[in-house]
C-alpha cells in the first residue's frame, strides 16, 4: 500500500490559481501584522508572544496549504493553519478558541476520512473533483473551513470575539481556504448544490446582518453572506465561474479586511462595539470613516471599486448559465447589504453619540494609530486597485472586460446601492440596532457537548470502585464475547 | 547472541540485587547501571537480530514439539526496542533525587523487565503463561510499591483480583488447547487447528481473547487500569501505559494471527468493537476527571482502543498502524505520566484546578506536557497524527466506518480535555517561582520530546515504509513463522 505523506507542489508547477492564492496570503497577513503592530499590545506579554507566533505561522501555512498539490498536504497545512489562528484568537477570548479549535479538528477529521476513502476508492489523492463517495466528508470539512450554511455556527461568534487582526486573517484569508478548497473540488455534477447553497448563505447573511448591533458580528454575518455571492459563483459549474469566486475571494478577502480594520479602530476608541453607542465618529476621524466608506462602497458593489467588479462577473457567469431567479436572489441580497451599511455607516460615524455627557472616549495614541491607518490605506488602494485595473489580472481570464463597463451593467449595480440608501434615509427607525441578540445555530452546537456531558455521567456512575460490580461487568462481558464467539460458529 | 540472553540479563540482576542488598549503597546502585545498561543493549541487539535474520533458540536442545522455542523475529523485535526504550528511561529516572533509592524497586523493575522480554521472545504456550505470571506479579507489586498510601494498596489489589481472573481464563486456554492438540508450541497449534475448525477452537480463542483483554484493559475489563495507573508512582504509571499495556498487544496480534488463524474473519471483528468501545470509553471517562493522573490513565485506556482499531482491521496497514501508534503512545504517555509527575510534585496536588500557574513556574516542563498532549490528540506534524491516520486508513479500507469516525470523535474531545489541563497550567501567575531544579527525570523527560519529534520524522524517509511493508508480510504470511520453528 502506498502511504502517502508530504507532497508539495513546489518544485512541480502550482497553477495560476495556487500562485494569485499565494500571493493573497502573504499580501493579507503582512497587512494584517502592520495593523495589529499598530493595534497596540494586547493586555499580557504572553498573550502578545502568542499572537505573533501565530500570525507569523499563519503566513506561512497559508501560503503552503495553497501550493499544496494534493489533498492530504492540503488538509495538514490547514489544520496547522486552524492551530496558528487558535493562537491568534486565545488573546482575545479563550472559550472562543477553544470551541473554534474543536470545530476545526472535527472538519479536518472529516476531510482525512474523505481522502482515506479516496485513496480506497480512486487512488489518487491529486486535487481536484472527488468521487461521489467522499464527496460528502469533503463538502462537510471543507464546508467547516469555508462556513456553509448549518456548518457556519463558529464564524458569527469566532469573528466577532477575535482581536481585530485576527478578525481581519479569519475573513481575509481563512475562510478563503476552505473556498479554495471548493474550487478545487467542483465540477458540472457539484454545480446546483453549490448554487443552492451560496443563495441560501447571500440571503440568509443579510438578514441576519441587518439584525445585528455588534459592529463586528454584523460584519461576521457579511462574510457569510458574501460567501453566498462566492459559492453562486462556482454554482455556474464553468472555467469562468471558478474565476469569478476567485477573483470576489480576494476582491471580499480586502474589503472586509479593511472593514474590520475600521470597526477595530472604531472599538480601540470608544471602547464598545455596540453600534447603539457609537456615533460621530465622522468628525472626530474622518481617515477611518473615508477608510471605511471604500470599504462599504465596495462590498455593495459600487462601479470603480473591486466590489462592482466581483459582482459583474459573479452576475455574468450566472447569466450564461441561465439561472435568472439566482441573479434575482442576488439582487435581493445587493439591497440587503446596501442597507445594512448605510445602517452600520449611520449609526457608527453620522448620528450624535447617545452617551454625550459621558465622554468614553480615550486619550489617543497618534503614532500607533498611524500604523492601523497605514495598513487600511494598503488594504483600500488594493480595493481600489482591483477596481479600476482588470487588465493586470492573469492573461488567461476568460471574461471580456468591455463588458463590465456597460450601461446595463453599472445600472444593475448601482440599483441595489440606491435602493438600499434611499429605503434607509426614509426609514432609519426600522434599521435602529436593537439591543438584543439574535439568535443563530451557535446555540443549538454548542448544545452538542450535553450528549456527551451526559454520556459520561452515566458512565462515571459505573466506575465507582466497587470491585463485586467490575466483576459483574467483567463476567458479563465473558459470556457476551463465548456467546458472540459460539453463535457465529452455527 | 540466542535469545536466552535477553531473558537471563534482567533475571541474573534481579536475583543479584537481593544477595548484594548487604554490601554498600555504591555497590548496588553499580550493579543496577550494570544490568540495566546490559539489559538495554541485550535488548536492542536482540531486537536487531530478529529483524535482520530470525533467530531460534531450542532450549535444551529439545526439539520444538516437545521442548521450548525462544523465537526473535520481525514481530518481536519492534516490542523489544519498545521494552527497551520504555524500562531504560524508567530506570534512569529511578536515580532522580526525589526518589527514595530502593533496591526493592530495581528488583521488581527487573523482574519485570525479564518476564516483559520472555513474553516477547517465547514460542511456547505455556511458557509464556509463566512469563505472564511473573510479569504480573511484579506489576502488581511495581502499583503498590512503598507509597504505602491506601489508595496504591486497593489499586494494587484490584489489579491482582482482574489479573488472576485473566490469568485463569488464559492457563484454562491453553490446558484445553494442550489436551486437543498435544502441542504447546504456537506454530504446531496453528498447525493441528488449520484441519478442525468448529467449536473445539472456539472456546479457547474466547478464553485467550478474555484473559488478554483483562490483561490489556480493553473496555469492559479497564476498571483496573486507571486506579492501578494513577495511584503508583509517577515513573511506575509511565512504565504500566508506554510498555507493560503494549506487551499484552503483543501477545494479541501472536496469538490470533498465529495460532488461531482459522478464526481471522470472527475474532478481529470482535477486537474491532472492543477497541471502539474502549476508545469511546476512555475519551468519555477522561473527560470528568479532575484528578490529572486519572485523567491521563484514562486516555490510555482509549490509546489502547486506537490501537485494537488498527489490529480489528486484520489488514498489513492495520497491524502496522497499531505497532506505529504504540511507539508514539509509548513516547508521549510516558512523557505526559513523567511531566505531570513532576507538574504535581511541585504544586503538591495532582488536581488539574488546582494547578493554576505552573506554566509560568515550569516553563520547560510545560512545553514539553504542551508537546506530549499535541502527539496524542494528533496534531498534524506530529507522530501521534501520523499513526492515526494509518488507523483511520486501514478502517477505511476495510469498510469500517464507524470506528473511523470514533477515531476523529476522539481527536476531538481528547483536545478538548487536554485543553483544560493546559488552560489551567498557564492561567494566573506563578507563584513559587521558577524552578531550576533538573532531576534525572527532567532528563528523561526530554529524550522523549526528541523521541517523539524522530518518531513525526520518521515517514519522511523511504525507508520506514519499507520496513512497515516487512513488518506487515510477516505478521500477515504466517508460513514464514511456521517454517521457522518447524524446520529445525
């Protein structure tokens, strides 16, 4: 039997795919590394020691799982990659890491059972389309990494209780894997059941965004949402589909980066997340808000951003396919976003501060700040960049450009945008952030240790150092094992 | 070198000791380095040996029929280095400082130590029920030793009363394989019983089967094994999970691939279901305990089902997966038992909540608990991931699904108890101070982290997979055993 261990793609040749990945991944952490630089120590050396190690291993395991050329090297880079973000994420909240590297582990696990059944069935462990009986072990572990929908309980509370930089790697590039995965893996027969549940993640996300008043849990529900936009796009089933989530991978992996990178700001100064409590913010530090307005102009997909972009190409793709109620669902969940930003833009920078007798506000540090600033104007000129430059994209894009710039097109993507701000400006009461938590699947998994819980009382009352009952035990197992043994003699 | 010597070293130091105990404290403690260190090469040359050409030995010059073969081949030779690594480390960490030197001990361990190699080295039925008498007795007497604490005692004692259940079910197996066959040697067992199957075969496989589980601590005879592996002493309870607990797998995959090869398709399923049940078991039960030892015994007892899995799979990438999983049991366990010791022995409690801080005391000890616990849940570089996914392979590909999924169900919760520990270690700030205190153990402690870190290195090389691909036709082509001791 042939027992696989590390092959790496790199004296072989990584695609194009692999390479713009690649670079993605290195790109993203420095950004992030200059912003947490800026971001200011974390409360204890040891939890600072952690973090850095773990951002710096990120880096590098990113970069390796994508240059991996078959599944297995791909599934330990990852998990190695899950264990660097555990690091990162232990400075900030330590059940949350904890619960996030359980959920980790397990769609790892998921994914060995996948490629052992590979191996058994097909051979080849090389990436790329797998047969229909480990399909399901990939689409669930790949599914943890990349948040489907169900398998996305850990992403709302993981993102939100994160340090900011960490948040930023986590939406920036983390889920990116588990979708690079899934452009490996799709093929015509995945196509429909990719469709279906990108919808459900762009509709569902939105919704639940718009619920939110945690700056960073809103945004959490954003990235799942997106996702959906991502995941719609492989659901063309086409080259040109899997170049589309590709290119909106990295095109939300920097505009969500630097969106959490100015609720970040936000949050070192004021002190709160809680869009209820903020405010103002539009005069105190106009660099952050004009930061952040690029930021939400191209996750709503404003011509010239790289959102708009993305976008096109997602509806382009899905318009050869002929899937008009998707592009329809879309549509919708275009205007659910543009809502939800001029939400967070007017609740967390516009409106006077409700609190205003008790200033909250803390005693700047102008230089460290610099920092944060520096890494989200990188991360805004990399929106803009993508935005306006398409030809610098690899020469093998099968789109033509022209027809990103038509009438029809830049209609069809500011008509979500205007329809979002002019719904909000009319009714901004509707939008207000309430103060209560909406409930997601977080609950109902985290419920999954009670079985266990409970299992292991029961058992716990077993082994109670009585030596008559072991006895018992042990004479009944003697006569279970000669019965099992004698029957099947019959 | 016949394999006689290998059983004689550790006997002759045994029986020296108590003679010598009048002579002066150098003498002894030159006496036990002596037979240790005679010990451990006896034991790496034996394992050498039985790799590269396998040897017989015929005591007495009896032929092999009526006397006793002493066989050192490619099966045996893997567990020898296993004794070998596992004894020598826990004698060196006899000598720590914090340890009562005894010359008692040095006897039990290698008396022990004795019956451990003539385990492995027997091809006689009945001389490995000895071997198994000494060996238990000595454990029992290694789990109760000079702690002189109640709790060590009781262990102690319902050891003893699992042990001699065991012990009669496995002299009943082979009287009754004796009175059917005539023979006492496994091969010529294996032989008569290739040409009557039916009821006759079934009953003593049972009993072998029985006795070996209770032996092992699989799932519903494991009551034993967490009081015995927590109550003993730190060194002892490394030296019960890395090595003694292996032995009995030993005997496992020799006895039902050998001697009872006519029921392979009945009786590896059975060893497939107890391995999951006491994987399930003991992930469970680790999961409530707050006692750090306990705690870690009970992870063995779920080690032992990975390892029962990957032999229930009956397959060459089964047995190999189980052989490979218990060397990095052997490193880590060892290490986890030895550093938890010494993590207790400085907080003065072997409560996990009440360990708060000594992270901070024992930075280096820590790391190495952090490094130890990483192997066992199987984080991906590590040995302990590696030998997994070779179980979870070989489950595959014999359709198993379910233990599979047990397998990565386990990884999950054993991270999340491990967690717990490790949480607490590097909460709070310490409060003794850092302690520069390195024992014999602290040493020990180390050469496993390195262990463990040759043995993640280990797949790298070509030549590893050959040597499991050896290894595997040996145990699954018995006809090379059987001409090997028939012949002559």
């Amino acid at each position: 039997m042939n027992l696989p261990f590390l092959h790496l793609s790199l004296n072989m040749h990584p695609d194009q795919i692999s390479l713009v990945m690649g670079a993605f991944a290195i790109f993203m952490t420095l950004c992030s590394a200059l912003y947490a630089y800026g971001y200011g120590a974390l409360a204890k050396k040891s939890q600072a020691r952690c973090f850095w190690m773990g951002l710096w291993s990120f880096g590098v395991f990113s970069f390796l799982t994508v240059l991996a050329a078959d599944w297995f090297s791909l599934i330990i880079f990852l998990e190695l990659c899950s264990i660097s973000l555990f690091l990162m994420i232990l400075a900030g909240d330590v059940k949350t890491a904890v619960m996030y590297l359980l959920t980790q582990f397990a769609g790892a696990g998921s994914l060995l059972i996948g490629v052992s059944i590979l191996i058994r069935d097909s051979g080849t462990i090389a990436l790329g389309p797998v047969c229909p009986s480990a399909f399901p072990f990939f689409l669930v572990g790949l599914g943890l990494k990349a948040a489907l929908p169900v398998m996305h309980f850990w992403l709302p509370r993981t993102h939100s209780m994160a340090p900011t930089p960490a948040s930023v790697l986590l939406s920036g590039f983390a889920v990116k894997m588990g979708v690079y995965g899934l452009i490996r893996l799709s093929s015509e027969s995945t196509a429909p059941l990719f469709l279906y549940l990108g919808l459900t993640m762009a509709i569902y996300g939105v919704i639940q965004a718009l619920l939110q008043h945690d700056m960073k849990r809103l945004l959490a529900f954003h990235t799942f949402s997106q996702l959906g936009f991502v995941m719609s796009a492989l659901g063309s089933g086409t080259e040109a589909g899997i170049m589309a989530a590709l290119f909106y991978s990295l095109a939300h992996g920097i505009f969500k980066g630097l969106l959490f990178c100015s609720a970040g700001v936000m949050e070192k100064k004021y002190d709160t997340r809680d869009l209820g409590l903020l405010g103002r913010g539009i005069r105190k530090d106009p660099v952050t808000f004009a930061l952040f307005l690029v930021g939400a102009l191209a996750i709503t997909g404003f011509p010239g951003t790289s959102g708009f972009l993305a976008k096109s190409l997602v509806k382009e793709t899905l318009k050869e396919g002929h899937h008009v109620l998707a592009i329809q669902a879309l549509f919708l969940a275009g205007i659910g976003t543009a809502l939800s930003f001029s939400k967070m833009a007017f609740y967390g920078f516009m409106k006077t501060r409700p609190f205003s007798g008790k200033d909250m506000e803390k005693e700047e540090r102008p230089r460290e700040m610099k920092y944060c600033h520096a890494a989200m104007l990188i991360l805004a000129l990399g929106t803009l960049a993508l935005g306006i430059l398409p030809f610098s994209l690899p020469r093998s894009f099968p789109m033509d450009t022209r027809i990103w710039l038509s009438w029809g097109n830049l209609l069809s993507a500011l008509s979500p945008i205007a329809a979002g701000i002019l719904f909000f400006t009319f009714l901004p009461g509707l939008f207000r952030p309430l103060s209560i938590d909406v409930p997601d699947l977080y609950w109902l998994f985290s419920q999954l240790e009670r079985p266990f819980n409970l299992l292991s009382s029961v058992l716990q009352q077993y082994h109670n150092g009585r030596l008559p009952r072991y006895l018992k035990f042990l004479l009944a197992a003697i006569l279970i094992i000669f019965l099992l043994l004698i029957r099947s003699d019959q | 070198m016949t394999p006689v010597l290998v059983i004689l070293i550790p006997l002759t130091g045994a029986f020296l000791l108590p003679l010598l105990q009048f002579l002066s404290r150098k003498i002894i403690v030159l006496v036990v380095c002596l037979a240790g260190g005679l010990s451990f090469l006896g034991n790496i040359w034996g394992a050498c040996s039985g790799w590269l050409r396998p040897t017989v030995h015929l005591a007495g010059g009896w032929p092999a029929h009526i006397g006793i073969a002493l066989i050192h081949d490619p099966l045996s030779s893997p567990f020898l280095l296993l004794a070998a690594l596992g004894f020598g480390s826990v004698l060196i960490c006899s000598f720590d400082r914090t340890e009562k030197f005894s010359w008692r001990f040095h006897v039990l361990l290698f008396l022990s130590w004795a019956a451990v190699n003539g385990i492995l080295s027997t091809g006689d039925l009945f001389n490995l029920y000895v071997f198994y008498e000494i060996f238990s007795v000595s454990a029992y007497l290694l789990v109760a030793f000079s702690t002189m604490e109640w709790q060590a005692i009781e262990a102690g004692f319902k050891y003893l009363v699992f042990g001699t259940v065991g012990a009669m079910f496995f002299l009943f197996g082979t009287t009754y394989l004796f009175l059917f066959t005539g023979y006492l040697n496994m091969a010529r067992i294996s032989e008569a019983l290739m040409s009557e199957p039916g009821l006759p075969v079934f009953i003593p496989a049972a009993c072998f089967f029985i006795a070996l589980s209770i032996k092992t601590g699989a799932f519903p005879s494991h009551f034993w094994l967490p009081d015995a592996h927590s109550s003993a002493k730190s060194l002892v309870s490394a030296l019960l999970s890395g090595v003694l607990v292996m032995v009995s797998i030993y005997v496992f995959i020799r006895l039902f691939s050998v001697v009872f090869i006519v029921l392979k398709p009945l009786v590896f399923p059975l060893m497939l279901g107890t391995g999951s049940l006491s994987l399930l078991t003991g992930h469970l039960m680790a999961l409530r305990q707050d006692d750090i030892k306990r705690l870690l015994a009970y992870s063995t007892v779920a080690h032992l089902g990975y390892i029962l899995i990957g032999l229930g799979c009956a397959s060459a990438a089964g047995f190999n997966a189980a052989i490979y999983h218990a060397f990095n049991h052997m490193a880590a366990k060892m290490g986890l038992f030895l550093t938890a010791g010494i993590l207790a022995s400085h907080a003065g409690t072997r409560k996990i909540s009440e360990l708060s801080g000594l992270g901070w005391d024992l930075p280096f000890v820590s790391i190495l608990f952090v490094l130890f616990t990483a192997v066992l849940v199987g984080v991906p570089p590590l040995n302990g991931f590696m030998s997994k996914w070779y179980i979870t392979l070989a489950c595959v590909e014999r359709n198993q699904a379910i233990p599979a999924l047990l397998i990565i169900l386990g990884t999950v919760i054993s991270s999340g108890y491990y967690l717990r520990i490790i949480r607490r270690l590097f909460s709070g700030k310490g409060t003794q101070g850092t302690s520069k205190d390195r024992g014999a153990t602290w040493y020990v402690v180390t050469l496993m982290g390195v262990l463990c870190i040759l043995l993640s290195l280990l797949p790298l090389f070509p030549v590893f997979t050959d040597t499991l691909h050896i290894l595997g036709n040996w145990i699954m082509d018995i006809s090379m055993y059987k001409d090997l001791v028939m012949i002559p």
